[in-house]
C-alpha cells in the first residue's frame, strides 16, 4: 500500500481536494437554499440535475478524450467547476442553480474518468487493487472532512462558496504536474439492458434502487437535515455520518461476501439499511438515533453497490463482465436522477421524514426482491463466484472496469489453479 501511495500521491492529493470540494458544495446548496426560500422539491430539481449530468458525461467524456486528449479535457472541466461555484451566488435562483449542477455533474465525471484512467495506468497487476482501495478511502475521507468546512464562518455570504472553487483549482495542480505519461483510453462496449437482466435481474433491479437511495444520501441530506431544522453542526455531523459507515464497513462486509451466498448478504444488508430508515421516521427528534440511522444506511448501501457488481459477475463468463458495467451504471444512474425529485415531492407532501421513508421503501424492496430472487435458482458455489472489488457508490465508467479488470485477473487465477 505504502508503494502505491509513493508512485500515485499527486493524483490521490489531488482526488482527496476535488472530494473536499464536491462534498462541501453540495451540502452547501442545501443549506443556502433553504435560507433563500426553496421549497423542497425546488432543491430535489437542483440535486437532481448532478446526476443527470453525470449520467450524460459517462458516455460522452470518453469520446471528448480521444479527440483531443485527456490533460485539455482535465483542465476544461476542471475550469467549468470553478466557474459554476462562484456563479452560485451571483444567481440565486432555483433554475440557475439546476442548469449549473448539470454542469458540475458532468464534470466531475469527467474529471473521475480522466484521474481514474491515470491512476489504472500507473498501476500494475500486483497494486490495482491495492490502488482501487486507497482511491475508494481518498474519496470517502474528502467527502467526511468537506462537512467540517461548513461551519466555516461566512459573514458575506461567498467565502463559503470561494472555497470548493480555490480547493478545485488547486487540486488540478499536482496531478498536471506530476503524472506521466498521458495513458492510452479504451473503454469496453456495453452489453445491452436486456442482455443483462436476463443475466442478472437482481442485479438489475438492484442498481436501479440503489441509484435512489445513493442520490437521496448525497443528494438530499442536508436538504434534510436544512427541513428538518438542524443547526449548521448537526447537518454537517448528519451527512458524515453516512460516509464514515461507507468507510468502516465496506471491507468487513467485502471480507464476507466471498465467503457466502451473496444474495443472503445482499438482503441482511438492504433490511438493515431499510430498519434504520424505520427507526429514524418513529425518532425523527432524536439526533442521536438519526446518526446512527445515517450510519447504518450509508454503512449498508456503499458496499451494496460492489456486492450487486460483484454477483452479476458471478453469472457471466470472463470474457463478459467488463462488457456488463457500463450497462450497470446508466442503471444506476436512472436511478440516481429520480432519486432526490422522490425525496423532495415525499418531504413537501409527508414532511421532513418523507427522506427516510423513501430510503426505507427502496431498501426493504431490495431486501423483499433479494428473498425472491433466492427461490428462482440456486447459488453458485462459493469457489465460483467473482473477486468482490470496493467501489464507492457514484463511480465513474473507469472505476467499475478497473473493479471488473480485478475480478477478471481473479477468476483467471482461479481457473489456472484448479487446472493444476
């Protein structure tokens, strides 16, 4: 770990200041929106539109790579972000604000492809997992220290707003330096949706759901947390808390996973997750009990998105499973866009705990759906099922077939070994 981190730190310090600044921008929105008078459901449009635009950019930033290279597009995109922060606000206003997550959505999924391919490139067959891992902890330990950054004081009202833009630009600078050279991009065409449900119809349905509960955490809380009348703190503590779930239980329950049938896992998982929900409606006043809640949500859900990738593996042949990801995310990502337009409409018609209403219902339909799929055929042994990969939830093309690379070079060994 420790070599990989010598040969990759300019990426990782610069992927660690762009999570500070994404994670910061987004929880503050939230809060500047609510102090403006956005209702719910105008905020739910505005979080929305960040994964629409990432959506879009995952098919397109590729082809923009190949064209022109990936350092233009790095530094284009990196440009754009800066720019729409301090446009914020300078026009605050709901459809402004809309217009300008589609942009950030798009480029920071540009900006994942670009870093991830570097980083994929830098590594060997011996750390690409190792590199994926400590990727997957840079991105997470941003995002949990951004909230911190919320409680800066702002007596003007743009310092908050000045700091993700300078925390971006900034982060542009040790990457463009210090990583050579420029790789080779290719990326596998997809397997169509129908293909792939018929492979994998929990898998399927599974990313689907996952996409709205993914969105609602990243999306939505502090919209939440903004309804539901918490301080500057609490908000801030609310929203970490679900990535530092992600963080801690990610590898104990991957750990797991290539020990039993996953689909039992994938069910405790979804009901534990959906039992926080239901707790945090019945105690919607105990602060307490909501980071817990978030805990165990975001606990449950992070891993979730790799166990779904790693058991639709379980079911294709090796030639196939880096085919199969691109269609997994733009399912993901439909998911992902109606995700906060739900939670908005929930909390305006039911009130501020119509947001864990709705991660409850997603997550317990996954958990009812994982039991059923469990009557529709057997389980693969466990000597046959694929490497289990961490990925964040939210990750970029590249990521997901950099997991499935893993998994490939897994089962290949695998076969080599029984053959001898």
């Amino acid at each position: 770990m420790l070599h990989v981190f010598k040969n990759s730190w300019a990426l990782l310090l610069g992927m660690m200041l762009l999570m500070l600044g994404n994670g910061l921008q987004g929880s503050l929105l939230s809060v500047r929106g609510g102090e403006a008078g956005f209702s719910a459901f105008e905020m739910s449009m505005v979080m929305s539109a960040y994964f629409l635009g990432f959506l879009f950019s995952s098919r397109m930033t590729p082809e923009l790579i190949r064209r022109v290279g990936h350092v233009r597009v790095f530094a284009a995109l990196g440009s754009f972000i800066s720019a729409v922060l301090i446009m914020y606000p300078t026009f605050e206003h709901p459809l402004v604000w809309t217009l300008g997550r589609v942009v950030i959505g798009f480029c920071y999924c540009g900006v994942y492809v670009t870093a991830e391919s570097w980083l994929n490139n830098a590594a060997t067959n011996e750390t690409r997992g190792q590199s994926l891992s400590l990727y997957m902890i840079v991105q997470m330990v941003g995002i949990i220290a951004s909230q911190a950054l919320l409680l800066v004081p702002d007596s003007s009202g743009y310092l908050l707003y000045v700091i993700p833009s300078v925390l971006v630009s900034i982060a542009f600078a040790p990457i463009l330096l210090s990583i050579t050279p420029t790789p080779a991009f290719e990326t596998t065409k997809p397997m169509s949706l129908s293909d792939l449900y018929r492979v994998s119809p929990l898998g399927c349905v599974g990313m689907f759901l996952l996409g709205g509960v993914f969105s609602a955490q990243f999306g939505m809380a502090a919209v939440y947390g903004t309804q539901a009348g918490m301080t500057l703190q609490q908000i801030s503590m609310f929203v970490a808390s679900f990535y530092v779930g992600a963080l801690l239980l990610q590898y104990p329950l991957g750990y797991m996973s290539d020990r039993m049938d996953r689909r039992q896992l994938i069910t405790g998982c979804a009901a534990i997750g959906g039992g926080a929900a239901a707790v945090a409606v019945m105690l919607n006043g105990n602060f307490t009990m909501l980071l817990v809640a978030a805990f165990l949500i975001g606990g449950m859900s992070n891993p979730l998105y790799s166990l779904l990738i790693a058991y639709t593996n379980d079911f294709l042949g090796v030639e196939d499973m880096a085919a199969s990801s691109g269609g997994l995310l733009f399912i993901n990502g439909l998911g992902a866009i109606a995700g906060p337009l739900i939670t908005g409409w929930l909390i305006e018609v039911v009130g501020p705990g119509g947001y864990f209403v709705f991660i409850g219902a997603l997550m317990l339909s996954l958990a009812v759906y994982a039991l059923y799929r469990m009557t529709q055929r057997a389980a693969p042994s466990v000597e046959d099922t694929a490497a289990y990969s961490p990925l964040a939830a939210g990750s970029s093309p590249v990521a997901v077939e950099v997991a499935q690379e893993l998994a490939i070079e897994s089962s290949q060994e695998d076969s080599q070994d029984a053959a001898a």
